[in-house]
C-alpha cells in the first residue's frame, strides 16, 4: 500500500476544451503543470451533436461537411494554442 505522505507521480495531464477564453486559460495551466511534471498532456475535444435526441433525426438534417467544419476549427484552434 502506498504511503499517503509520498507524493504520487503525476504522469498525465488531461484538460477538456470547448476553446472560450477560460477553456484556453485552462489549457496553459494544464500545459504548465505537465511541464513542471515531465508529464504527457491530452487535450480533449467534443462536438455536441447538431440534432437534439427528442427532435429526432427526420426533423432537422446537419450540413453533409458540419463535422469536417467544426474539426478543422478545432485543429485550428489547437495550434493557435500550443503555439
């Protein structure tokens, strides 16, 4: 059993963005404390599905490159980021 007095390793850092503002004041923190670690750092990212589960699927149909949209915003974004 580990002794709760010995700090634990921290080997990696994960930080959920949406990309606001304070999502991006998040992942420089996260960056900092990876660093400070020797850490691996994840960044994650969700797109929220465009069709709200009680419409349903035949009322309303998302644009055919809407996911091929909202990736490229987020790589943008990421490397805007980690710049």
């Amino acid at each position: 059993m580990a002794n709760p007095a010995t700090p634990a390793a921290l080997r990696t850092c994960l930080v959920a963005t949406d990309f606001s503002k304070t999502a991006d004041l998040a992942i420089e923190w996260a960056i900092q404390i990876a660093k400070s670690h020797d850490a691996q750092l994840l960044i994650a990212h969700t797109i929220a599905a465009p069709i709200p589960p009680e419409i349903g699927i035949d009322f309303i149909v998302p644009a055919p490159d809407l996911y091929v949209q909202q990736r490229q915003h987020a790589e943008k974004r990421l490397a805007e980021i980690l710049a």
